[in-house]
C-alpha cells in the first residue's frame, strides 16, 4: 500500500526517506532515521518497532544486510513485511515478504533502497530508480527524494490511489538553530496530490528552516538598516527584528550586533537576500 526510497547522500553526510501511499499519515508510520547511523522505512503490514530496532543494530555496527536480517529473524509476520534500509557507509537492503499484496517488489544499490506494494506495476519502482540514478548532479537529498517520490507517482503510483506522502532527512547539526539532526520532516496527511503538496511544504522548509549560505547573505550597511527598519515600521512594526520574528526569519537573518565591530569575531550583521525581497516586495 506504500511506494518509498530510503537513501544516503553523495557526500555520505545525510539519509533519508521520502514514501507515498493511499493510507492516511503515512509519516506517521514508515520512515525513521539518524544522522551517522542510518535509515528505514517499514511498511506493507508495517511493523513500527522495525524503526527502533534498526536504527540500535546500526548504532552498534551492524550493516544494513545483517540488520535486515536480525528483524526478520525475530518476526513471525516477516512474510507480511516490506523493509528498505540504508546504514551509515550507504550500505543498502529492501525486503518484500511473499505475501505482500502485488504488485510488491524492490530493488537495493549503493547508498539507496527502493520498494513498494500494491502499486500498479513493476515500472513504479523502476521509474524511481532511474531518477535516482540520474540526479546525482543534486546536492539536495530531500530534493532528490522527492524528485524520485514523484516519479514514482507519475509511473502509476499505489494501485487504489493517492492520500499521503513525507519526507524525512537527517544531517548532523542541521536541525533548528543547529541543535539537533532533522534536516526535514514534512508529512502531508490527507491531500488529492500529495507529492505535489511536499513539494510546496519542502519550499517553504527551505525559506524558514534552513540556515542561509554565505551567498545569500547581503551585509547590513548604516543605510540599509535604516531602509530595514523604516519598511518594518510601514508594516506596522517597531523595527526590523521585531518583522523578522513576527515573520518566523530567524533562521534567515544575523542578530543586530550590540558590541562594537572591535569586540566582536567578523561581520555578523547579515540578512538573507530571499528575506530582503520579501520584505521590499510587500512596502513598495
């Protein structure tokens, strides 16, 4: 009932699982992962513990093949089960129980794990194999994900149709203000085109949850927060810091330093250049 790629990045540095299905809250159930251990996504008759039980072998060294193998041995329902996993080398595995409902199947190379069941044929998995394969040129692993989620969709998908789809990346350090892993963790519940809505939520993740690189960062000059400040105030703000909270740009802008430019290591008086448009777009 479920199609999904669980995969490690080209740099070794983040994993990640991107799974649609015709099942509410998919998210809530099939993928898991941690940064510098691994990834899993467990579905068909999804045995949730699965997510736990992988991500401790890993953690103790076990291989993806080997941890595949310790799930299978201790569930008696391991014929009903659909696995995919990846460990921290881009080592891969993809389990399809024999009574999984057809079409069922998957295929595992390095750094990736396909699998789906009840999908509309064998071209579904297929389909997101050859836009993995192919989109090594994205340094992005939510992006190519989704890219491979999508394809799938396009290539018929789950069988009885769409509902749900998430989108789960881990890379260390690259949580929320840096202090935990989640690079990405969008789910879409209950949506007609879901992959499409992930799409969407994966823009937005990318505008307020991730930290600006140096190339999007424009330095603020005397005269350009003056500029700031007196278009926040058109918006009916004190100043400009108080927009950005208001606005949820933390992530996208570099606190107004209160110590002299002496006291202080380098310029850390930026805004984000997305950020800056924004706010010029809405107080012409």
């Amino acid at each position: 009932m479920t199609f999904s790629i669980v995969a490690r990045s080209d740099d070794g540095q983040s994993w990640g699982v991107a799974v649609a299905s015709k099942f509410l809250a998919v998210g809530s159930a099939v993928p898991a992962a941690v940064a510098g251990i691994g990834a899993i996504a467990t579905q068909a008759d999804a045995n949730v513990a699965y997510k736990g039980q992988a991500l401790a072998h890993m953690d103790d060294g076990a291989t993806s093949a080997v941890t595949l193998q310790m799930l299978l041995e201790g569930d008696d329902g391991r014929d009903h089960r659909q696995v995919g996993i990846v460990d921290v080398d881009g080592g891969s595995a993809t389990h399809t129980g024999r009574k999984c409902f057809d079409w069922a199947g998957g295929v595992a190379d390095r750094d990736v794990a396909i699998q789906g069941n009840i999908l509309t044929g064998p071209e579904v998995v297929e389909a997101m194999k050859t836009s993995w394969d192919t989109t090594h040129q994205q340094p992005d692993l939510a992006r190519r994900l989704l890219e491979a989620l999508q394809a799938g969709d396009r290539a018929g998908g789950d069988s009885r149709g769409r509902q749900s789809a998430a989108l789960f990346v881990v890379r260390e350090g690259a949580g929320y203000g840096g202090r935990d892993d989640v690079a990405v963790d969008l789910r879409v519940d209950d949506h007609p085109r879901p992959t499409e809505e992930l799409e969407r939520l994966l823009d937005l993740n990318d505008l307020y949850l991730t930290a600006s690189t140096d190339g999007e960062k424009v330095a603020v000059t005397p005269e350009l927060q003056t500029e700031l400040d007196d278009r926040a105030r058109k918006l009916g703000h004190p100043d400009f810091n108080a927009w950005v909270a208001s606005e949820n740009f933390e992530m996208r802008v570099g606190a107004r330093d209160t110590e002299p430019p002496e006291d202080r290591p380098g310029d850390q008086h930026w805004v984000d250049v997305k950020v800056l448009e924004i706010l010029r777009s809405r107080t012409h």
